[in-house]
C-alpha cells in the first residue's frame, strides 16, 4: 500500500494500533477536541472531506506530501483547513496570505506546535527555539543577541577561528597527493569551532556529543504518528520513538551536567586566585558556557533566573544550529 510506505515498521504497527483502538478514541474524541482547543464552533477554512479519526491523513500520505497539498490546494484554495488526527492545520499556499500570517498577524503565529521530540530534548520547551511566545521567550533572545551573538562576542572568537582554520590547511597540505573529502573537512571545522567556542579549549566527550545530537535531530526531523494523536499516550509506547529520545537525551543529559560541572570548578577557582584583584566577572569568560554561568550567578539584569536546566537547553540549541546547520548547508 502506498499509504503505508511513508511509515517505517513500528510506525506502520503504530497506525494499526490506532485503528484497533478506534473505539477508544471515538469515546473520548470530544475530551481530546477540548484538550487540544479545536471547537467545532470554530470558524475554518474549507478543506477536504474527512475520515473519523484519522482526519485527512490518507489524503496527504498516498503520494509525496507536497504534491498532494499542491493538489488539494488548488481544488480548495490557498487558505486550507485539514485535520491530521488530532490536530486542526491551516495550510496556506499563496504569497499574499503568507504576507497576512507572517506579518500582520505574526505575534498569533509565533509559538511552534508541541512535538514530543522537541519536549524531550528542550527540557520541557524552555530552549529559545520552542518555548512558547512571550516574556520567557524575549528574555532568550535578549540574551542571544547582548551576550552571546554580540558583534563583541563573535569577534573575540577571532582568533579562534583562525586557528581551526590553519589546522585545516595544515591537515590538508599534510594530504598532498591523496584524496581529500571536502565536505567531512568542512564540517569538522565547523564542528570544532563550535565547540570550542561554547565549551573552551577541549571537551572530551566532543565525538559522543555531536554523534548523540544527530541520531536526535534525526528522530525528531522524522514522521511520528504518535504527534497526531497527542491524547493517545499508548502509541507513544508502540512506536518506540519516546524510549529512544529519552535514552539519547540522558546520555546527551550526563555530557552536559559534566561539562557544566567542570567549568562550574574552573571559574570558582579563577574567581579565588583574582579575589584580591578588580578583576571583572566578564574578564572570566572564555566561551559561552561561561557567560550562561554568569548570567546564573549574578542574574544579568533579567526577569527570569536561569537554572541549570535552561542553560542545558540553550546549549542544545547552539550546538544543534552549529553542527547541523553547518552540515546541511555543506551537503
């Protein structure tokens, strides 16, 4: 069956489960509308016809997704309602309603949707990526755009740069005569800058980190059924996706505690020796680790604290916009 070529195998046993439980969910359909804001006195968008439970999902699933949103798009026009499982999606497929969405009506749309993956790996949504729109969320940016993407803070990584850079022309001069793979070279760079800006000179754990991050950003860019039916915890179980993202995010959980940890030590130590001296908290920074700690110890000047847990959470997110964009962009 075409439908089900898009599912892998647990994904494929996660769907027939969904069917065999349909009883299940008819039962409490009107709980899960409630739960999850979907009136039926709401106001939608015309849209394609739909099949209890599983919505529109045999619609967007018998051929390449795109394609069948094109199609259904042009027989139902560029602001589309479908219901996929639980969830009530609008597509929008015209220039001037996307301007009307992303523009005029941006702060509405600002917050992402919850994905179970996103949950798992942000500590519950507290990363600048997910969190939802509002105070919290500002108060990340703010720190992204003073603290650690300022024009000062990027070009004191200069030197830095340059030095991974050398080490790649080195290794390549080194490889005179053999056969280079340009691709794995630069993603290295980008790897090593990465890491070295936000954790300092070395970090032991560099391969299982960066390694660990993939196979999770690889989960979460996949298809989970189980998203669709956000009330339905047993599917969850079924897929198997959960248990993994939960294994993975100890582990990626474990390397940051002791990272964290260690420069936790580093900067107390630092702070002893200079007691003596005027030596300002900032002259202590020498990634962005540090300067998360920072903003820890003393508050920054913002609303919100920051525990350890956000600071886990924004350090994903640089890690994760560092080596996998990197990547992305070079293949």
């Amino acid at each position: 069956m075409k439908f089900l070529s898009h599912f892998s195998l647990p994904q494929s046993l996660c769907f027939f489960a969904l069917i065999l439980f349909m009883v299940v969910i008819l039962n409490g359909r009107n709980r899960s509308e409630t739960k999850i804001g979907c009136s039926p006195s709401l106001k939608l968008p015309l849209g394609p016809w739909k099949l209890p439970i599983i919505g529109n999902l045999h619609q967007i699933l018998v051929g390449q997704p795109h394609q069948s949103l094109r199609d259904l798009a042009m027989k139902y026009g560029p602001l589309m309602h479908l219901q996929l499982g639980e969830i009530s999606a609008i597509v929008v497929s015209s220039p001037d309603m996307a301007e009307q969405i992303m523009k005029k009506h941006d702060i509405n749309f600002a917050s992402r949707g919850e994905l179970l993956a996103a949950e798992i790996v942000t500590y519950g949504y507290i990363d600048v990526g997910f969190s939802p729109y509002g105070d919290y969320w500002r108060q990340l940016r703010k720190i992204f755009s003073l603290e650690l993407l300022s024009t000062k803070r990027v070009r004191s990584f200069r030197s830095l740069r340059e030095e991974e850079m050398l080490n790649v022309i080195r290794n390549i001069s080194s490889m005179a005569g053999s056969e280079i793979n340009i691709s794995e070279t630069i993603i290295n760079f980008a790897n090593d800058v990465v890491v070295r800006a936000t954790c300092g000179q070395k970090c032991k754990d560099k391969d299982v980190l960066i390694s660990s991050l993939k196979e999770v950003l690889k989960l979460a860019g996949g298809f989970d059924v189980a998203d669709l039916f956000p009330s339905f915890t047993l599917l969850h179980a079924i897929c198997g996706i959960k248990p993994k993202l939960e294994s993975l995010q100890k582990k990626l959980d474990k390397i940051v505690e002791s990272i964290i940890e260690e420069h936790r030590e580093t900067r107390s130590s630092k702070l002893i020796k200079t007691s003596s001296t005027s030596t300002d908290d900032h002259q202590l920074e020498g990634d962005l680790l540090d300067v998360l700690l920072r903003i820890q110890e003393t508050g920054g000047g913002f609303e919100f604290p920051i525990a350890t847990d956000n600071i886990k959470a924004v350090f994903m997110d640089i890690f994760s916009a560092g080596t996998d964009t990197s990547s992305s962009r070079v293949q």
